[in-house]
C-alpha cells in the first residue's frame, strides 16, 4: 500500500510541479488583472466624541463646541473595496481623563472589514479646549416691536418671571447680560396673554450661542387700553329763596380723558353726576364730587372727580336819603319862568332791592334825583321824581313819587334890570 502511493504522489514528480506554479501564477495573474488593489477616500467622516459625559461630571463643557470631520482614504481588493462604505468607517476621540485647557486627543479609526486597510487620514488629532461649566441667574429685558393704533395705550405688561438661568461655558455665560423678549404691539387693540420667546444677548445685542436656558419661553400679559375724551355734564338746581340770588356758578373739567378696554370704552360718551342744589346757605361755595365710572373704566392722568364751584349772596336793601332842595328840575322849557319846590316835605327816600354784590359799592352820590318840568304850567304842578345812575340802571322805590312844583313868572322889574347891566 505504502509502494502504491508512493508510485502515485511521486510519479511525475515535475509536472505535478509545474502545474502548481502555473496555477499559482494564473491566479495571482487574474488577482491583478481581474480584481487588482486599489484605493478610495471617504470625505467627511464625523468623528464621534467619546465620555462626553464625564466631561460634563467634571463641571467642564467643551468651548465653541463644534463637529470635527476627517477624509480616510483606504485600500483593498476592487470588490471589497467597491463594497465598502463610510459607515463602516469608526473615527472616535476619547475624552475621558482631559481637563480644563486647550487638549490635544488622538482620533481612534477602526474599520469592520480586515481586508480594507486604512492608509491615511487628513486629520489625526483634534484640538478641543475644556471650560469651567457655570450656572447664573440672568435678567430678562422686554421689548416691543411696532406701534399700537391711534388712541390706545399699553397700560400695563407683566411677565411671569424675571430672571432665567443660563448655563454653559464660563466665558459665554459671562458673555451674556440680558435675556430678551421682544414682542410686537403693531396694531394691537385688545389685551393678550401669550408665552414669548427669550434669547441670551451680548452688549451688543447679538445672541450668544453655545450656552443653555431653563427656560425658553416666559409668559407675558398686556394690557391695552382704548383712550377717549368724554362730556361731563353737572346740572344745577335752583333752590334758593326770594331772598338770595345765585351770583355765580360752574364746574370743571368740562371734558375728561377715559381709558379701558375698546368695548366699555364705546359704550361712553359722557358722564354725568346728579343734579347739584344751590341753597341759600351755601354762601361761597367749591364741592368736589365724585363720577361715577362704569367697572372696568378709569380716567386718563387724573381724578375722577368734577370741581363744582360758585357763590350766593344775599339779596339786600339799601336806601339812600335826599334833600328835596338837591332834587334837580329840568327841562323848563320858558326862560322867563321860576320853579320852585313847595311840598311841606323835606326829604325823599330812594330804596333799591339788589343781590348785594351789585349795590354794596354804589353810593349816594352815583345817583342823582330829576323832576322833568317839560309839561308844566304856571301854577302848582306835581312833578314826577326820577333817579339818574351813573353807571347802570336800577330797580328801585321812592317814598315818595311826586313833589309839588310852584312855575312863576321871573319878576319883571328884576328882568328890566338885568337887561340894563
């Protein structure tokens, strides 16, 4: 048996030879020809960061956080290379055990197929700089975008909270001065309640990036109003006796600026208050009183109270005694006639009924007592008595309304003589 296979293994010893190198030839010919080794490059290949984690355990963040990417080229057999693809491409960096500070880690690349080696990539490190994590507490500063419409007013806002904290790198977060909320009031005309966004701002009012809020949003309330200017109107009532007079009266403001929601504010286009009454003991008088205003509506950069002013005087009595020798006759209409008064009476009495302002300053010699003689004839005449003012006319009483008038003839001797000188 042994004789037998060593005839056979060794029998033709050469040729055997001979068709294995052939063979192996032909192959690595094919191998080459067929299927040859060749190389590609996968472009943008994120390399994922490793323990973020336990940078963040460390009350470290990563400064100016950002992706790396990196270009691996890789080489191969043409159908395993052709098969090949950037997901099964690992490019890690691991970044446990760094500290704060600029560090320098070293880019792992594994590849999931042995028959694909990698032969180069663009980047082989990357360089991450590590800060200090910090947590404060930042304000939050309103702002309104736009104009509301003619007569309507932003009474009042309110936000739900006014601070926020903000966390992140230590220079970002001291970076940031305010949180921002715009909100824009363009032709807004009735009160809102709504949450609003809030950004972190520099100095210079551009949002800083990298850092993190607790809160995105804030809940804000506005109230809008509706101005309008209204009548107010005061009526007055007339009690006072026969024996006072109502001198003066009025009130202010006539008008008066109302605000409050558009729909009460339409419904009003004058207050009023109840009647006011004038008595006679009033006497100089400023009431202040108070308007009534539908619920829900106010008054405009003021009170809500109307000042009702004026004064009641008495109604007075003055007399005023006259000689009848100081009672003028006029209008006598003959030269050559005398009048003369010869009533048994020597005084005349004028009285005057008047609210006292009009005739406390009026003295006797304001006025003067008349008799008009045009109508009368020789003899005994009753001559009507009647008082000239000098500034304005009265109503008034004499205790007597006429005096008796003796017209003569002038002595005629004494008429010769005069004519004579």
């Amino acid at each position: 048996m042994t004789d037998f296979l060593k005839e056979k293994v060794f029998h033709n010893t050469s040729l055997k030879v001979f068709s294995i190198i052939f063979a192996l030839v032909f192959w690595i010919y094919v191998m080459d020809q067929v299927n040859p080794v060749i190389t590609r490059t996968f472009g943008n290949i994120k390399v994922d960061l490793l323990n973020v984690s336990t940078v963040e355990e460390n009350e470290l963040v990563i400064k100016n956080n950002k992706d790396f990417f990196v270009d691996v080229t890789v080489e191969g057999r043409r159908d395993e290379v052709l098969q090949f693809n950037s997901s099964d491409l690992s490019l890690t960096a691991d970044l446990m055990g760094y500290k704060s500070g600029i560090n320098t880690i070293p880019i792992n690349i594994n590849s999931n197929n042995n028959d694909v080696k990698i032969i180069n990539q663009s980047l082989e490190e990357i360089k991450i700089e590590f800060e200090n994590y910090i947590e404060r507490l930042k304000p939050i500063e309103l702002s309104y975008g736009g104009a509301l419409p003619e007569n309507y007013t932003l009474e009042s806002s309110q936000l739900a909270f006014k601070e926020a904290y903000v966390s992140g790198a230590a220079s970002k977060v001291n970076s940031v001065v305010a949180l921002e909320a715009t909100y824009n009031i363009g032709g807004l005309k009735n009160s809102v309640s709504e949450d609003i966004t809030i950004a972190p701002v520099n100095t210079e009012g551009e949002i800083v990036q990298g850092v993190t809020l607790d809160q995105k949003y804030v809940g804000l309330n506005i109230t809008i109003v509706k101005e309008k200017e209204v009548t107010i109107i005061v009526e007055f009532d007339d009690q006072t006796s026969n024996d006072y007079h109502i001198k003066s009266y009025d009130y202010t403001p006539k008008r008066l600026k109302i605000q409050g929601e558009e729909t009460l504010v339409d419904q009003v286009d004058e207050l009023a208050l109840e009647p006011f009454e004038i008595r006679d003991d009033l006497g100089v008088f400023n009431f202040e009183r108070e308007l009534i205003l539908p619920i829900g509506v106010s008054v405009v950069d003021g009170s809500p109270s109307v000042s009702i002013f004026g004064e009641v005087e008495p109604i007075i009595t003055k007399e005023y005694t006259y000689n009848v020798d100081n009672i003028t006759i006029i209008n006598i209409g003959n030269e050559n006639y005398t009048a003369q008064i010869v009533d048994e009476n020597s005084e005349v009495t004028l009285s005057i009924t008047e609210p006292e302002s009009a005739i406390d300053s009026l003295a006797a010699d304001d006025i003067v007592l008349l008799i008009d003689g045009s109508d009368f004839q020789l003899g005994e005449n009753q001559g009507k008595i009647f008082a000239r003012f000098n500034n304005k006319s009265y109503d008034y009483e004499l205790s007597q309304e006429t005096i008796r008038i003796l017209l003569e003839e002038k002595n005629t001797d004494t008429n010769l003589e005069s004519e004579g000188n």
